[in-house]
C-alpha cells in the first residue's frame, strides 16, 4: 500500500515490478517513460494498459528474441530500432544441435562430461505431469529416472507449480553448485544466470516456440566456456523441423526473428494477436524501400490534416478507420 500511495502522489520516481504494475489499481502521478524488458511475455492489451497509465508516455521495450509483431512494427510502423548485435566480452557462440529422441542417451555422456569438468547443465521438459492429449515427458516423472542416469551427481528438480519461496531456494542451490543438473520445465526460460552452466538439453523441443526456445538457449554459455544446446526433436511436422533447424543455424535472436514471422506471420499490426496473418497483407511483401517511402508521405499528410478531415483524404479516413478500433494499439 505503501508503494502504490507513493506512485500516485508522485514521492516515488522509478518502480520496478513485474505484471503487478499493470494492475488497475495502480496509479502514477505522472508516468513519462515505460520500459518493458523480456517484451515478448506481456500481451499486446498488457503493454498497452501500461502505456495507458501515463498521457502517451515514452516507451522502450527491449527483448533479445522480438516477437513476429514487434518485428514487423520496426518494419512498418514508428518504432525507432536500436540493435546490440555483438556477445558481451569472453563469451563464445553455443554450439546447437538437433537430435532424434533416439541420440538423448548418447547426449548424456556429453552432459557427465561436463559435471566431470565441474560444470552443470539444464534439462528441459515441456509439460509437469504427464497427459494423455500431448504426448510429452514430464519433468516430474524424468526427473526420477535421471537421478539415477546421473547418480554421481546431485540433481535438482524446478517447476512452476512450486511455490514461490520454494522455486527462489532451488535455484540459490543450483546457483551455488548444491545441484549439478536441474530438471526443469519453462519456469527457467527467463531470470536465470548461472556462469556455471554449459549444457542444456531440451526434450520434446518442437513443443516449444521459436522466441521461447532461443531464451532457453541462453541460460548457458554465460561463463565463457564452450556450451552446448541440445534440441530433442520427435516429430516430422515439417514447419516443427524447420523451427529447430534455424536454431542450429542461427544464433542471432533478430534473425531468428525474422524466420519466426515467415513461419507464423506478423499477427495484427492494429489488433492484439502477436501472430498469424494480417489483415494487411500487401505489407508482407513490401520492400524497406517502399515502407520508408509511405512513412514519410504518412508523416507529411499527419502533419498537415492529422485528423483526415480535408476532402482529398476522406477515402484514407474511411479505410483508416476500417483498420483501427477501440482495441487498437501498436505496443
């Protein structure tokens, strides 16, 4: 209570939260600037409430793996683009590999080869329990089954299930060397910093997104030894094949970015879904060149009738406002 009375009356200047701040009961004084970090885990109607507690405040919003929408906004729409392209000092590219679920024990030897070397790894399930509709391993059945593959070693279990205090525990554990291996499931997607570790090995990987599965890759190499991500693929859906393959390919989050659009399509660029088609499609297809272009005849035209009301724009108001509604927004 205290913190919110503090951002109403303007006695606080920055706060750092998490979704809270997006609540309705939280009010700002004067909101001016909004950074949103990990972009791609809030939702369009999200980014846009935050937006809506200030009078159009500044926005920065930073992600290492950009959503098909973001992307397609830097492309099509006002968003300055900043890009830090080069690997902080020490640190190597992480070897990437796909694998048939087949080659997993063969990949077990790799991962024993580093605890001997004193490292740790990560191993990824997609679900918590299993399930008779999505036929997945679960982190909560594996991680039995591992404890003995990896009997010399400590194994740790992490899932979203857990309760706070207890998730925050295991990981100042695994932080501190107590677990060599943690057997865990998305909850370690963000947030996670273990110089230490060098491998992660990613069961049922086709489950996963594109955006999610790069994240998860960079919970290691983060140390500056030579790391390993290891990507179980058990389907022959072609775009799932395609996904994985642009991983081992691709260490560049922007690329990868731009791969994830064509696979999935931009989404609404004026809605609030992140992907699939637009309702624009002529913009897919358009060059840089001829989006400048029509930036900088929008911006002419804004500034001289920014409501739309002369007679030689009455047919780009009407489509204007066929394209734009209530639910709008460009977060």
């Amino acid at each position: 209570d205290q913190v919110y009375a503090g951002l109403a009356d303007g006695s606080i200047d920055v706060v750092i939260g998490t979704h809270a701040v997006i609540q309705s009961g939280v009010q700002f004084a004067n909101l001016a600037l909004a950074i949103i970090d990990e972009q791609h885990r809030f939702g369009v109607e999200q980014r846009g409430a935050l937006r809506g507690k200030g009078k159009n405040p500044h926005l920065l919003i930073m992600t290492a793996t950009p959503i098909p929408r973001t992307l397609a906004l830097t492309i099509h729409a006002d968003l300055d683009l900043s890009i830090i392209d080069e690997m902080p000092p020490g640190r190597t590219p992480i070897s990437t590999k796909v694998i048939p679920p087949t080659a997993v024990e063969r990949s077990y030897m790799l991962i024993e080869e580093q605890l001997d070397l004193g490292r740790q790894a990560f191993i990824v399930y997609p679900l918590v329990e299993a399930s008779d509709k999505i036929e997945a391993a679960a982190a909560t059945e594996a991680f039995h089954n591992l404890k003995q593959v990896f009997y010399r070693h400590e194994v740790g279990l992490l899932h979203g299930r857990m309760k706070p205090a207890e998730k925050d525990a295991i990981m100042a554990d695994f932080s501190q060397g107590k677990f060599d291996v943690l057997v865990t499931t998305s909850v370690a997607e963000v947030g996670v910093d273990i110089p230490n570790a060098t491998v992660i090995l990613i069961e049922g990987a086709n489950r996963f997104g594109l955006a999610q599965l790069h994240q998860f890759r960079g919970r290691v190499g983060r140390g500056g030894y030579a790391s390993y991500c290891l990507l179980v693929c058990d389907t022959d859906v072609p775009e799932a094949r395609e996904r994985l393959t642009a991983l081992e390919r691709f260490n560049d989050g922007f690329k990868l970015a731009e791969i994830d659009w064509k696979l999935r399509g931009a989404g609404d660029l004026v809605g609030t879904r992140q992907s699939g088609k637009s309702a624009l499609q002529l913009m897919e297809d358009m060059s840089p060149e001829l989006v400048e272009l029509a930036q900088r005849e929008a911006r002419t035209i804004f500034e001289e009738d920014p409501e739309l009301r002369q007679q030689q724009y009455q047919l780009l108001a009407q489509r204007v406002h066929m394209l734009h509604d209530a639910r709008s927004d460009i977060s």
